[in-house]
C-alpha cells in the first residue's frame, strides 16, 4: 500500500490526468452492456493504467534520463488512443445522437439558415485546399507549443501548458457523451448545392481523415475550436514567439470546421467557452498538482 502511495505521489500531471480518465471511461463502460467491444476496451484502459504505473516505477528505480523524456511524451500516444476509443463507446453509452437539437440552435441563430449551406457562397477550391490542410494540422498546433517549451530549461512551464491541453481534450472528450453529435457532413449532405472539392491534396487528405475517424459523434463541443483557441492563450502566456503563428492557425482551424462542414456554429461556441475556462483554471490546477504553488500562491508563467 505505502509503495502504491509513493507511485501514485510520483506521477506527473500529465500521468495523473489520463490516469483519471481511463478510470473514468471504464467506469461508463460498467454502465452498459458488457458487448464484446466494450470488454475489449475495459481491457485496453486497464493496459494504459498498468503502462502509467509502470513507467512511473521503471523511472524511479532505474533513474534513466531517456526514461524521464520518454516520460513526458507517451501521454500523448495514450491521447490518442482514448479519442479512438470514443468511435464505440459513445453509442453504447448514450445511443441519443442529438444533431437535430444542433441544426435547430443553428437555424435560431442564423434566422432559419445553415451555416454550412451558407458558406457555399464563398466556396472555392483553392480556399477548400488551404483549410483541409489547416484542418487536418489541428494536433500539430498544441504539440509545438509543447515541443518549444520542452527546449527550455524551464520544464514547469511545458508540464503546466501540456497537463492544461490534455485537460481540454479530455473535457471535450467527456463532453462527446452528453452531447452525441455526427456533423453537418452527416446530416444536412442533402441540402448542399454541391461537394467540395480542392485542387491537389483534397481529396486524399480528406479521405484519410474520414477513414481513420469512420463516423465519430466527437462534434460538440467542437475540439478543434476549444484546443486552437487554448493553445493560443497558452502561446501568448508562455511563448510569445509563437502566438501570433497560434492565432492565424487557430482562426484557420477554427473556420475550417464550419467551411468543411464538419460542425454547427454551436458547436464552436461551446467548445471556445470551454476552452476560454480551461485556460482560466488548468494552468493553476496544474501548478497545484505539481506542487508549484497556486491557489493563489502563484508562479504559474510570465502573466499569471
């Protein structure tokens, strides 16, 4: 008991945090029937917690410096992994796909319109192009902010910005059970006058990105927009060199995924007022768990 103690005491923020929500997801997956892709994925989670503290015993007894890099990146694989894991829970865990409470939110706002019918007036295929491949670049974004801060001596500051975007993702991650939602490219493929199209990469980076995902109900809120706009804040706090490069690819992002069609205009607005409040609250619960002070100790970057 006293050496899980010190395990679990020795676990990194990042560790932590997808500790939490592996057990998390097996939890929900004990709420529904034991079909065999759900056991498959109970098992999967368990794999992921046994890797966590394993990782986090080989590197307090071996004291390896490759073991403490490796340490700060495997999360990220793991990150991965779980957003996979979403294709089949969530429609065994809340089989209610709410599109159409969605398209409604959307036609309330834009008097009877749909955004993504409305976007066909500014469609064309060069513009197509460049925003399948800045959609397509969404993880790219956080990972330099984290890779830059990594090449600092400063490592508080990359475990701080890392832990607050796992947050975020896991949060929206969360939020895909208790709001279902397919996308516009699902549902409203019917009232578009026509496909997009682009003029060299299009068609296969599109493709690639549909056939990975298959048809996940990871919508709303929007990842995309609540990860852009996070990624952003935490550039202009901790890397001013990259946040005016932040701001044009989130905006980038972030208009893609209406432009693309593959979310409603409420899904951005839910994901950037998760984003606005992850940043609000992630880089202090992180400093906490850190044991870096915060609350309202402070030294959480350069403006905290």
């Amino acid at each position: 008991m006293n050496s899980m103690i010190v395990l679990i005491r020795n676990l990194s923020v990042e560790e932590r945090i997808t500790l939490v929500m592996a057990i998390l997801l097996n939890l929900l997956i004990t709420l529904v029937d034991q079909v065999a892709p759900a056991r498959l994925i109970f098992a999967l989670n368990f794999f992921i917690i046994a890797v966590i503290f394993t990782m986090c015993r080989l590197s307090l007894r071996l004291k390896n410096p490759f073991l403490d890099v490796l340490r700060d990146w495997y999360v990220l694989p793991i990150l991965i992994v779980i957003y996979l894991e979403n294709r089949i829970l969530i429609p065994l865990i809340n089989p209610h796909d709410l599109d159409h409470l969605m398209i409604a939110i959307d036609r309330l706002i834009f008097f009877g319109h749909d955004p993504t019918v409305l976007m066909e007036s500014i469609t064309f295929p060069l513009l197509s192009e460049i925003l399948q491949l800045a959609y397509a670049s969404f993880y790219f974004l956080p990972f330099s902010l984290c890779v830059l801060l990594y090449l600092r001596e400063d490592r508080d500051e990359f475990h701080v910005a890392t832990s607050t975007i796992l947050m975020g993702f896991y949060l929206s991650y969360l939020g895909y059970y208790l709001t279902p939602v397919v996308g516009p490219r699902f549902t409203l493929d019917h009232l578009q006058s026509f496909p997009l199209t682009g003029v060299l990469t299009f068609e296969y980076v599109r493709t690639m990105l549909a056939e990975a995902e298959g048809m996940m109900r990871d919508c709303c809120p929007s990842g995309h927009t609540m990860i852009s706009l996070l990624t952003a804040l935490l550039a202009r706090r901790y890397s001013r060199q990259l946040f005016s490069c932040a701001i044009v690819w989130a905006c980038l992002i972030i208009f893609s995924t209406v432009y693309l069609r593959y979310h409603y205009v409420i899904d951005l607005i839910v994901g950037a007022l998760l984003g606005v409040l992850v940043f609000r609250y992630g880089p202090a619960l992180s400093l906490i768990l850190l044991g870096k002070k915060d609350s309202h100790g402070n030294r959480a970057g350069k403006d905290a």
